[in-house]
C-alpha cells in the first residue's frame, strides 16, 4: 500500500480540499444559495408536479434521485463516518457539516451542466456526466476544441472507473463481508459470492431496473436506519448537548489521545471530515450527475435543483445521525478490551527490519477464548515519533489472534522509527472497522441493536451503491469504447467483488486509502470542468428561476417555490 499512500498524499493535499470548498461557496454564492430552492422547489419536483412521459429521458425525478442516492447513501455513511471519527475525532463532523451545506450547490451545478450537454441522440436511453460535459461543450464553444473535450472526458472517465472499483465497489463489499464474519461468522468470499449474483442481477436489467429498484429501495433501507438510530439518540439524550459542543469546539482546537483514539493536531479533524464526506455524498466528484442525466424532464435546472438534496440527506441526515450514535457511545476512544496485567505485559522489541519495532507475542488466557478467536486482528497503542501529518505521537500497532501449540497468542506487525517506542495504553483492542464500529456503537447503548440493523442495513446499503455505481462506470465505458463494451465491463465488475471479499485487504488504515484514492482523482478531473462551464450553468439557473418566479410554470400546477 505504500505507493497508493503516496499517490494520495499528492491528490489530497490541504490546498485540494480548500479549492472544493472555495468552489462549493463559489457557486453558493453564485446560485444565490441554492441550497433553499433544493429543499423546497426540489421536493415539489420529486413529487411528481413536473413529471411528464413524453419528456426525454429513461426515469422520473424521483427515481433518478434514488437511483444518485443509492450510490451516495451507502458504506460511506456507516463505514466512512466510523472511519472520519475514529481517526479524526468529534471535528470531523463538523467539517463533513460544512462540506455537506457547499456540497448541495456543487451538486446543483455539476448536474445543470450534465442535463445542458447531454446526449439524447436516443432520447429514452440518455447519456451525460462529465465526460459529455468536456466533449459537447467545447465544441459547442469552437469545433475545432471538439478534440480536445473528447480528451478531457476521457482522463475523467479514467478517473471515474478508478473510483467506481475502489469506493463504488470494493469499499462496499469489503465491509459488508467484514461485518458479516464478526457478527455471524460467514466467510467473507461466501459473502462476495453472494453480492455478485445479486448485484448481477440487478445490473443486467440497465438504468430502468437500477432505478426501479434503488425507487424501492432507498426509502426502505434510509427509514429503517433511521429509526435505529433515532431510538439510540433518545436514549441517550442527556449526552447530546455535550457531544454536540465537542463537535464544534474540536473542529477548531486540538484534539486529544484518548483510550483506543489516537488524537491529532488542529485541521487534522478538517482533513478527514472532508474527505469523508466527499466520499459519501460525492460533491464535486462527477458520478451522481451520469444518474441525474437519465431522467424524464425537459428543464435541465430542474433537475440540478432536485440533485442539490442529496447531501443534504446524504450527510446533513444520515451521517450525523451515525456520528452522533458514535459519539455518544464512547466506542470511538473505548478503554483496552484486555487490559495487561503484572507479568503480561509485552516488552517492545527490535523487529528483524532495522528501524523497525514490535511487541512481544502476547499470550491470552485460556478462560478468554471465547471473546478472542484465532483470526481475530486487534491493535495497541504505542507513543513513538511523532505523526507528522495528524501531530500526534500515538500509533496503532495491528496483530492478529493466532493459536501456537494449543494456546492463543496475539502476533504483532512492526513499527518503523528512529526511537523505541513505548507503550501508550495498558491493554489491547479490538480492531473494529468502518461498518463493525458502527455496530459496536448502536450494540454498546442498546444490546443486539446494533446486530440486529446495521448488518442488515449495511446490506441494503452496500448493495445499492454497487448497483448504481456499476452503471457510472459503464457509461464511462461506453464514453471510451463503445456500447460493445458493456458486457464484458460488467463481468469484471461483478468479478472485482469476490476479490475485494478475499484476504487482501485487512486494516482500516488500508480501507482508507483505497476508497480515498478515487475520490480524490475523480475531484481532480471533475473540479476544472465545473469551472469551466460554471457560467453556463448559473445562467441556466438564473432563467429558470425567473420563468419559476414568473409563474410560468403554473399549468403544471407548481406550488410556489
């Protein structure tokens, strides 16, 4: 994973994600924020006032707002948020907040431009995204750039199937089959299996049975986690109020090390929420407009308008929901599962790589072999050299549960650095990632809640982001090689699934920056397009709130907007 590390410290500096947010108020501003006119004209629109059969297009708006959301609400908005906040503490949230807020008129614009320059050379099988965006615009701006718009998309397509492997599918899969094993003991490739056919299934029927299901779907799977959740909250009301001001105040301070959280310097919280975010609700990034660009509509603002609502759901609603389950658990900076005791404490020691440090295999007692299984990875904390990007001199050292000659051991990986390190904490953890620690939160206030839900939801959720992200990297297919390409695409996608279920990828930390890598390229490409054409769209915007202000759309009997 070093190279992957490498790669996304480069397309993840600070000053990357200044410019999403620069952009984000940009076109706040710009939209005169248009984040009103989504939470109110854009829920007329989804209610079918507008909808109208003989428009151009493939689905309706309500349909085409599903079939975006269940590639938004997904894995990102259990594992990610688990992810934002075990490592990057309360202030995180704060920061997904603000990105989800700047996030509605991203998406409010990226998807104006898709509807302007789609293609309906086949007006009930549309295409657009970005890709369309780069290669009709600057034709229309001079023919003789038409090359190079076709360029352009195609980096962006490139990008777009990067991150529709990584987040839109692996991610998705690799957490399913993880709380699947820790919660029923299911083997992760059975798991894989099983997400392949159905996934299969699904995407063979195109954009018409991708929407039909996720119309199904995403309110089902969004209404019942929500309920678990709200259920948790109430519970636990009276920490509310204090958890929320340790959102804010972290944000802006330092935040310490505390039990299995490691801490981190000031805009480290910053640097993770928004990643996190952009990862769930996908502003800026390019994929939801390819689904936007299939619906039934002849106002291409009119569905920019409806697209704005799905940060708003997707991080305003559902993530702070899973946030503040967290937080308010205390599973995110728990004490050691296993605390060490006089005699078992296990000594650091030189690992066989110089500049390389380990602990001691550790022994576990046998009355605890229930709770600690072969196969089982857990982590300490060490105080060592400082992390130069999180500012903080606590690190996780991982191991894994082994058996040797009839007795469990925990055998550690190495750590590098100039200094032995140190013990930080007196004990060991249980290594729950993403999705399993949300789980462990919803569990740890209500028992067998969180086993009861978040496994299921986790597949409901997994399951219709890999079905909607399977159609965005088809038509990035399409855009580079043809309609001939479609099958095989899906062959490897459905493949791509049993090899994200297999043993290769095991910690958080790897999870992290695997999803993280096609976000961000994809912020890359799409970013300079938004700009580009980002007069264009606000003047679109502009006249179509004139008409709407004007009445003009008043025999569609509109209520107000």
């Amino acid at each position: 994973m070093g190279w992957l590390d490498a790669v996304n410290t480069v397309i993840w500096q600070d000053s990357v994600l200044y410019t999403v947010l620069a952009v984000g108020i940009l076109f706040t501003l710009w939209s005169g924020f248009g984040q009103y006119r989504s939470l109110t004209h854009g829920v007329a629109v989804i209610r079918g006032v507008y909808d109208r059969p003989d428009d151009p297009g493939a689905i309706n708006h309500f349909q085409a707002l599903s079939a975006a959301l269940s590639a938004t609400v997904g894995l990102g908005n259990i594992a990610g948020v688990a992810i934002a906040v075990s490592l990057g503490g309360p202030g995180a949230v704060f920061w997904m907040w603000m990105t989800g807020i700047v996030g509605m008129a991203l998406k409010l614009t990226e998807v104006t431009q898709a509807m302007l320059y789609r293609n309906l050379d086949q007006p009930s099988d549309p295409h657009g995204g970005a890709m369309w965006v780069a290669s009709r615009g600057l034709a229309a701006i001079d023919p003789r750039l038409r090359g190079v718009g076709v360029a352009i998309g195609g980096i962006f397509c490139v990008t777009l199937l990067v991150s529709t492997v990584t987040g839109g599918n692996m991610f998705q899969a690799w957490n399913v089959a993880d709380i699947t094993e820790q919660y029923f003991g299911v083997p992760a490739l059975a798991t894989g299996a099983v997400l392949t056919v159905l996934t299969a299934m699904v995407i063979l029927g195109g954009i018409q049975r991708i929407g039909t299901v996720a119309g199904r779907l995403v309110p089902f799977m969004c209404g019942a986690y929500l309920l678990a959740g709200l259920t948790v909250l109430v519970m636990r009301i009276d920490l509310i109020p204090g958890v929320l001001r340790d959102i804010v105040t972290s944000a802006f301070s330092p935040n310490e090390a505390a039990g299995a959280f490691l801490g981190g310097a000031f805009g480290w919280a910053f640097l993770i929420g928004m990643r996190r975010s952009l990862f769930s609700n996908e502003a800026g990034q390019g994929s939801a407009p390819i689904a936007h660009s299939a619906a039934r509509t002849d106002e291409p603002v009119r569905e920019g308008v409806v697209s704005g609502l799905e940060p708003f759901i997707d991080t305003i609603v559902v993530c702070t929901l899973t946030a503040l389950v967290i937080l308010v658990s205390g599973v995110w900076n728990r004490a050691p599962d296993l605390i060490f005791e006089d005699g078992g404490v296990p000594a650091v020691v030189a690992a066989d790589v110089a500049g390389s440090w380990t602990l001691a295999p550790l022994p576990i007692a046998e009355s605890l072999r229930g709770q600690w299984q072969p196969g089982h990875q857990v982590f300490a904390v060490l105080a060592a050299d400082p992390d130069p990007r999180r500012g903080s001199d606590r690190h996780r050292l991982s191991g894994v549960v082994g058996e040797h000659q009839g007795r469990l051991v925990i055998d550690w990986s190495t750590l590098v650095g100039a200094d032995r390190p140190s013990l930080a904490e007196p004990g060991v953890y249980h290594d729950y990632k993403g999705a399993t620690l949300t789980a462990k939160a919803f569990d740890s206030v209500l028992p067998y809640l969180g086993v009861a839900v978040v496994p299921a939801v986790a597949w409901l959720f997994a399951f219709s982001t890999m079905i909607s992200w399977s159609y965005y990297g088809e038509q990035g297919t399409i855009f580079l090689f043809g309609s001939r390409s479609v099958t095989p695409y899906r062959a490897i996608y459905c493949l791509l699934i049993l090899v994200a279920t297999s043993p290769l990828i095991r910690t958080e930390a790897e999870l992290d920056t695997i999803s993280s890598l096609g976000t961000g390229l994809m912020l890359w490409a799409n970013i300079p397009i938004m700009l580009i054409f980002g007069a264009r769209a606000m003047r679109a915007y502009r006249d179509y709130m004139a008409k709407l202000r004007a009445g003009e759309f008043d025999h569609r009997r509109t209520p107000p907007g």
